[in-house]
C-alpha cells in the first residue's frame, strides 16, 4: 500500500514538473474530475469540434462504445469500469495512468482498438492530457 501511494506520489511530481513547462489552451484546467468534465469531455472548439460528448452520450442514441460522458453518470462510467471495447483493459484505473485505457486512446497509441480520441480530432494537447494522467495518478477521485 506504501509502496503505491509513493508510486502515485511520484507519478504526480513527475505530471507537475512537465505542466510547469506546457502552456496550453486551458490555462484554469485541473486535475480534478469536474474540470476535466467541463473543459475537456464538455468543451468544443470555435468549429464545435473535440467535445467528447459529441459522441459519448445517450442523448437520443446509444453513446459510442457504451459510454456516455454526460455529465451525470459520467464518473461512475469511467473509473474502476472495463472497455467495451478491448477486452482486459480498464478506461480509468486509479493510481495507474499508464495502464488506463482512457491514456491509451487520447496519445492514439498502437494497441487501441479503433481510432485516437477524440474521434476526428483535434486532439487533446500535452497539457491536457498531463492534467488527465495527473488526476488518475492521484487516484482518480470524485471531485
């Protein structure tokens, strides 16, 4: 248990010296779920592109890959919960960025199943998903 606190611990140090150094689009995002939530999962570009819920919502329709990010709900469909998608991996584990799926398909890494997110792009910017790892680092919590 000490050994995974100083893990995230550290996890976090390290996401903190790289923000220092990143100057991103959403100067007051946080790494707290309802920033993410408003200004990462909610927020379109000037095109209205990039909102997460464009897609991942029920509104009317089956949210893409059974996941709805509307803002109700939208946490308890993210952590500690299996993809639809690839089996064996988790879209958020807390404490454990690298090994959250949610990671995986934003940086469009090659062992995802279908495309980068968000689908289309623009994609989410270093800063943005530093904030993302950073708050799954310190244990992805409901706040």
């Amino acid at each position: 248990m000490i050994v995974l606190v100083l893990a995230a611990g550290l996890t976090a140090a390290a996401c903190d010296e790289k923000l220092s150094k990143l100057a991103g689009p959403t100067p007051n995002l946080e790494p707290t779920f309802s920033s993410i939530q408003a200004q990462i999962f909610e927020t379109t570009d000037s095109a209205g592109r990039r909102a997460c819920i464009i897609c991942h919502t029920n509104v009317g329709r089956n949210p893409s890959g059974g996941l709805n990010l509307v803002h109700d709900g939208a946490y308890d469909q993210l952590v500690n919960v299996a993809s639809a998608r690839k089996p064996g991996a988790t879209r958020v584990v807390p404490g454990d960025a690298e090994n959250s799926y949610i990671i995986h398909k934003v940086e469009g890494r090659p062992d995802i199943v279908g495309v980068q997110m968000p689908l289309g792009g623009p994609y989410l910017t270093d800063g943005q998903i530093l904030i993302l790892k950073r708050w799954i680092a310190l244990g992805a919590p409901r706040n």
